[in-house]
C-alpha cells in the first residue's frame, strides 16, 4: 500500500484548510516562474507545467463556486 493512501493520511488532507483563490494565484505565478526558467521539454518543465494545470483546475473550481460565478 502506498504511504499516502492510508487512512490516516487522508485524513490529515481532509483536515488542511481548503486552498483559497488567492493563494492558488500566488502558486500559480511561482510555477509559472519555475516553468518559465526551466529549459523547454526538461523535467523540471514537465513538472512546473504540469502544476500550473492543476492549479488552474483548483482556481476554475472555486470560481465556479462563487455567487455569482467568475465564468
């Protein structure tokens, strides 16, 4: 079983404060530094990359949650 899908550490999760639209914003721009400084295709560009998408996904989700929606 993989460490982080144990029960106890899913609960952890579920107990961290939800992200807040404002500090997604401030992780998005220091991945999208972090993106920006690696060389293009490197691994460390994947994964930059890969992160600003999730973040984005995170933002869209709590936009979509506004009353009313920022869409």
């Amino acid at each position: 079983m993989h460490p982080d899908s144990t029960p106890t550490a899913s609960r952890s999760a579920d107990s961290l404060p939800a992200p807040t639209r404002e500090s997604l914003l401030v992780r998005h721009a220091e991945a999208r530094r972090r993106r920006n400084a690696a060389e293009l295709g490197s691994h460390e560009w994947e994964q930059a990359s890969a992160e600003v998408g999730r973040i984005e996904v995170e933002i869209a989700g709590i936009e979509r949650a506004m009353d009313p929606p920022r869409v």
